[in-house]
C-alpha cells in the first residue's frame, strides 16, 4: 500500500492534481468516504474497493455532488467495467489522472442508490448462503459464490409480486427479480454495457426448479438470459413493486450488500446524475 501510495500521487500530481491518499480498514472505509464528501474543498472522491464500497462512495458523491472515481480492487468489479475501466488497479491510475468528468445514470430503490442492480429472491438467498462460508481470498470467495449458488438452486424460493411498469399493473408468482442500472448486456457476469441509456433494465424468471435453474445458469453463462424461456424482460424509467407475503418488508441484495426494505419499493433511475472519471470518448471507442 504504502508503494501504491506514493504511485497515486507521483501520477496525479503530473497531470496538474492535489491529491490525499488515505488507507484505512474495512470498518472505517464508511466514515473516511461520508469525511470525503462533506469536505468543500474536495472536488472528487476516488474510491479503491469492491462493489459494495464504490456503490457506498458514488452514493455520497452523488448526494455531495462530488465526481467519483473507481480503482477496481474487488471480485467482480461490475461498475468498473461498466464504465470501461482498466481492471488493473495499477493501469487505472493512469486512466483516472488524466480522465474526463462524465455524467452517468444512478438508480435508487426507496430512494437508496445503486449503480449495478437491485436483487430479491433467489440472490439475497445466495449471498446470505456465501457470507455463512469462510474465504480469505479473492478465489475462495469465487468458490464460496459457486457453492452458495447451487445450494440456492437446488430449492429455488417462490413468491407473489405485483409490478406496476410502464402503465399497466401485473401479478405473477416468480423465484427472483432483478432490477440493473442500464440494461445488462451479454457478458457472464451480467453487467451493464452502457451507463447513460437513462432507464432500468427488469428481468423476472418464473418460479424455478433445480432443473431450470441450471438451465438459466447455462445460459446467463453464455450470454443469453433474455433468451431463456424462464425470464421476462422489461426496460423502463420506474417500476413500482408490492410483496404482499412479506407483511414485515423483504431483504434484498443491492449492489452486493443484503439490505432491508419495505414491503412496497420503488425503483427509479436518475439519468445522467451521477458524475464520474472516465476515459476520453475516443479512448474508450477503441476499446
């Protein structure tokens, strides 16, 4: 870290920027961004971490009005990819120093943010089952993830939701939701190909068995999840959702994080709302 360090600031301040790095633990990363972003002399807040701490720093950057930053320094790193971002933490850097401001698409569920997906069903299910096992790597948390996903499929949940999208009002029985910022585009790890298509994407997959689960797990693995006969596809700028089994609310899994929220949600997207470093336009057309 402490090499890391002296990296950041050698290459920002060669592109004409004051820079503070600070390191701090997994407890902490909370209070140092919520620091960051009530600090008026702070223009940007560059945030090195996994999903769940760059979905917590672009919610305060999004509230302070702050540009975010992302060092990918986690599993997936959905959002980082999204936005095209070396996945390298040592090659981003120079990325980050020498970036244009760019304004992209944040979403929110009962007004809480997320720049990748809000889940419920059969993913807080998985992830629960994951953060029961113990891994101290980055490949045993890939490993746990594998082994929480097939105990999950083997007794998929079922449940009633009604959906109010695009005008109309829909009652159905399904086994998980999910809501992503931008449509996902056809990677394996389901990701949104573009940041700034101003609307939600909304896949629904009916109530599954262990048999058509594996089916749609083959299938999100090549790319092809609106194509399964299992799942509905929407696209629009809100949708509102009503649980009525879950008198008590629901737990749902955004951007990672399992969360609590209300039996009623609504999911809306913020176009262009959130402001972010990111690569010059011709840059990223030739990637």
């Amino acid at each position: 870290m402490a090499a890391y360090e002296v990296k950041v600031i050698e290459l920002f301040e060669e592109a004409g920027h004051r820079i503070e790095c600070h390191v701090v633990a997994g407890h902490e990363v909370a209070y140092a961004l919520e620091a960051a972003a009530n600090r008026p002399d702070i223009d940007c807040i560059v945030a090195g971490g996994g999903d769940g701490t760059i979905s917590a720093a672009a919610r305060l950057s999004w509230k302070s009005g702050k540009v975010l930053g992302v060092v990918p320094a986690g599993t997936m790193n959905l959002f980082a990819r999204s936005l095209r971002l070396p996945l390298d933490i040592w090659a981003v850097l120079e990325t980050l120093a020498s970036a244009e401001c760019r304004s992209v698409d944040i979403a929110s569920a009962n007004g809480q943010s997320f720049v990748h997906q809000f889940s419920a069903g059969m993913r807080p299910r998985m992830v629960r089952l994951r953060d029961a096992m113990e891994f101290g790597s980055r490949f045993g948390k890939i490993r746990a993830t594998v082994r929480a996903a097939l105990t999950a499929m083997a007794r998929p949940p079922r449940f009633d939701v009604a959906l109010h999208i695009n005008g109309e009002l829909k009652k159905q029985e399904i086994s998980a939701i999910s809501v992503s910022n931008n449509e996902f585009g056809r990677d394996a790890l389901m990701f949104a190909e573009t940041v700034d298509g101003g609307h939600l994407g909304i896949y629904l997959a009916d109530p599954l068995t262990f048999r058509s689960a594996m089916h749609l797990a083959f299938d999100i693995l090549r790319g092809r999840l609106k194509e399964n006969p299992a799942i509905t596809a929407y696209s629009s700028s809100e949708i509102s959702l009503h649980f009525p089994r879950h008198r008590h609310g629901i737990r749902c899994v955004m951007d990672g994080e399992i969360v609590a929220m209300d039996q009623d949600i609504v999911i809306r997207t913020h176009p262009g709302e959130l402001k972010v470093l990111a690569a010059p336009a011709e840059s990223e057309n030739s990637r």
